[in-house]
C-alpha cells in the first residue's frame, strides 16, 4: 500500500477514526478528573567541604564533594534520614512508605542536591522537603565527622522548599496530548484492520485488487433509482444519465475497430443494478439512432419488462421451442429498440440458453438490429450466464458498490475466463457522491439552457456589445 492507498482507508473509515480519537481523549478526561491532586515542592542543598590552607587543598575538597554528591543524593532516601523526618513531624506512615514520594537529583557538573516530596497537600509536601533537607543535614555532618569533632561536609539549604499553588499531577496538556497521540495511533490501526476484514467491493481501487480487466463505467447511486430506473426516461441530462452515455462511448472504444454488437449484461451476486443498467445502455444506443434488440434473459427472477412497463405472455422461451417467430414477440419501445421478454419460465434455462436454437436466434437479431444487448442472470447464482457468454460477442459485468465482496467477484470473472468469455470490461453501480470512491464524474448536471438563462444571456451579450461600441 502506497500513502494514497492509506489516505483512502482513512478517508472510508473516518468515522472510525474520529470516534476512536474522541474515545481515548475522553477516557483521558476522565481519569484527569478523578485522579487525586499530586503536588511537588523542591528544596535544594549546596554541599562543601571545611576550607583549606591552600589553592591544593580547596581543590581536593572540590573534586571529593563531586565525587561523594550523587552518594550523598542516594542517603537522602535511606531510613537514616527519613526515620527522622517521620518521628519529627509525626506521620503516620513509615520511612519506606515516605521514601515512595521523596527523590534527590543532583544537576550534571554541579555540588547541588534538589529534594522533591510529592504530597496531596501543598503545605505539606513543602513541610516534609523542608525537614528532609534538615535531617539530612545533620546526617551527613554525623557521617563526615572527624577526629577533631568537627564535620568534613557541610550541607547548606540554598533553597527551602515552598507550598506549591499548582498540582504537578495529574498533567492536565501531557494527559491530553498523550491521548490524542494514542488516539491518532490507535484509529488508524483500527482504520487499516477494518478496511482489512471489509472485503466488500467500494471502489476502483478495490476492483484493481481483483483483476486486470478495465473498468469502463462508473455510475452514481441513485436512491430512487429502485423506483424510477429509466433514469434517461425521466432526466435524460442528469449525471447519471451522462454516465450512461459515457459507458455507451467506452463499449466503442474497447475494440473500435471491431466493436461488439451482441453484449451480454451479468454481475457476480443479484442485487447489483445488472438491469437497470442494460435497459438504459440500451436506451442511449437508442438515442444515437442505432436498432437495438433489448433481451429479457434471466429466465430465472426477471426484472426488465417490469421496470419498462411492458408486458409479455409469450417472449424468449417460446421462441427457442418454436412455438412463435420473433417478429411475433418483439415489443417496440422508443425510436429504434424493441425489447424481447423472457416468455415462460422454463423448468432448464441452462439447457435453452446453451441450446443451438439460441445461437441461431442470435446469428439473426445480429443481422437485423446494430446491436443486441442480453440482460443474464448473475454468473455465480446459475451457469447461464456462464453459457450465454461464449454465444455473444462480448461480456460485461456490474459491479454494485457496497454490494458484492472481492473475492466472489475473482470467482465470476474466473468463472468466465474458463469459458473463454469476451470480457469487456466492468462497470461499477451504485458508486457514493461522496468519499474517497465517489463518482468521478461532475455531478453538476450539463442540462440544456432554459429560456430565463437565454434571455440573460442575450443581455449580458447586449451590454457587453453597446461598452465595446462606446
């Protein structure tokens, strides 16, 4: 995956995303709110050595005080000063407990020791760094004592601790940049495993995943489409409708030499748009002035006549037994298509569709119409589309948006590359208006200039004429 590929899934899972963000920082919130107020006051200590009678001698001192200071840190922590500080001050908890909360620094290249106490309450806190310096103080003196009484190191507070006014815990800005950091993190890894396990066909970029074949149409969804699927009946300049006639364009240019004249209509799985999509290709070839023969041919769950209006007692079927001549059937529509029904429904389809009566019926309407389109079945539902494919001059498959998975998809177009099926090409259906697999095409519709914008633009034409004059 490149980083567009990865922008992609982002974009597809953004709510994902961004509902996986607002979680963390959330929970983040809400454990700031309830955690206990921690505050930290900080008292700082110089030690020295007893002066010298020499520059020697205030040197050696300088170099045992920077070799002895981070030791000196670490007594800080001990029993011997912290059982002090607890009897001193009275506490009620023991030296080991109180050694959690107490830490001794020293800053690089220095003699200092920073004394921090971490507390609920600020004065306190500030009270119990300010007796660890003390007790710490005399400790040191006790240890560095000499013969003569006197102590070697001293320990001098540069700095007594104060009560502070903010709480050092919790970090209010740490916590939160934390969980949005966590929560960036963890939506896009939730982002990449859902687009992962969705193997759902959305796009462009998910048909490339599965095959090489082109992809030579993409239409809008349209939700009204189910109610009103003759888009070029009732917006013939709509978007959607253009994309109509884009694919008619596209079947033309696969082979423009030697264009495909019977076209097989199929999907992989039902529910994909197959008719709706033959009946209105069939349509904008119509609108060019070819003849075009619109063949009803799921013989199994047919849907065409129904979204045409049309009705047909007898059709398809009666035609491959030899019960009727098709002239007898053909259903004229609009300009030069005329539409063939399916008949009755057979009890073998399969058997019809492949039988030497329906190459023959092909090998005819081929002669009399430019173009014959067949709406099948879907290719993994039956074999008839399968059959149907090698009697045709070319296939071509819709893809539903959302509809079909990837990999039934690799096994429909498997399942006519076995029987060396033409394949033109797929057409995704029902493609979002919005999103990373929206519908490229502009959907401003391009509609023919209404009378108010002629005669507005006739005037502007006119003003701009009469300046030009002046």
């Amino acid at each position: 995956m490149d980083l567009n590929d990865y922008w992609r899934v982002l974009r597809r899972a953004w709510r994902t995303f961004v509902a996986t963000i607002l979680v963390i920082v959330a929970a983040a919130a809400v454990l700031t709110a309830v955690s206990p107020r921690e505050y930290l006051a900080t008292s700082q200590l110089y030690i020295s050595t007893g002066g010298g009678d020499s520059v020697s001698d205030l040197a050696q001192g300088g170099s045992f005080t920077q070799r002895q200071v981070t030791t000196y840190a670490d007594i800080i922590s001990t029993p011997l000063v912290l059982d002090e500080v607890v009897a001193s001050l009275g506490l009620s908890e023991s030296s080991h407990s109180l050694a959690q909360r107490v830490t001794a620094t020293v800053p690089p290249e220095t003699v200092l020791i920073d004394v921090s106490v971490t507390d609920r309450d600020p004065v306190q806190a500030a009270t119990i760094a300010n007796a660890v310096t003390a007790e710490f103080s005399s400790a040191v003196e006790d240890l560095e004592r000499v013969g003569t009484g006197t102590s070697a190191v001293k320990a001098t507070v540069t700095r007594p601790a104060t009560a502070p006014t903010t709480p050092a815990s919790p970090n209010l800005v740490r916590n939160f940049s934390l969980a949005l950091a966590l929560g960036v993190l963890a939506g896009g890894c939730l982002s990449l495993v859902r687009d992962l396990f969705d193997a759902r066909v959305k796009g462009e970029a998910d048909v490339q995943r599965v095959t090489d074949e082109p992809v030579i149409g993409a239409i809008a969804f349209d939700k009204d489409a189910p109610d009103h699927p003759l888009v070029l009946e009732i917006d013939p300049h709509s978007p959607r409708s253009e994309a109509f006639r884009a694919l008619r364009t596209n079947l033309l240019y696969v082979n423009p030499d030697d264009p495909a004249r019977t076209l097989l209509v199929t999907s992989t799985v039902p529910g994909e748009g197959k008719s709706t999509t033959s009946v209105n290709l069939a349509l904008t070839m119509a609108e060019t002035g070819a003849t075009v023969c619109l063949i009803e041919g799921d013989l199994r769950r047919p849907r065409m006549l129904e979204y045409m209006g049309l009705e047909s007692a007898a059709g398809l079927t009666d035609i491959l037994v030899g019960r009727v001549e098709p002239e007898d059937v053909l259903q004229p529509y609009v300009g030069g298509l005329q539409v063939l029904g399916c008949g009755a429904i057979p009890p073998n389809p399969s058997e019809l569709l492949g039988s030497a009566a329906m190459e023959r019926l092909l090998e005819r309407l081929a002669r009399d119409f430019d173009y014959v389109i067949i709406d099948a079945p879907p290719v993994l539902a039956v074999t008839d589309a399968a059959v149907l494919s090698t009697v045709v001059d070319g296939t071509m498959i819709v893809v539903g948006a959302g509809v079909v998975n990837r990999d039934p998809l690799g096994r429909a177009i498997t399942t006519l590359e076995r029987v060396d099926a033409n394949i033109l090409g797929l057409v995704l259906n029902r493609l979002p208006i919005k999103g990373p697999d929206a519908y490229s095409y502009s959907y401003e519709s391009y509609r023919p200039e209404t009378p108010a914008e002629n005669r507005r633009r006739s005037r502007s034409s006119r003003r701009q004429r009469s300046r030009a004059k002046g």
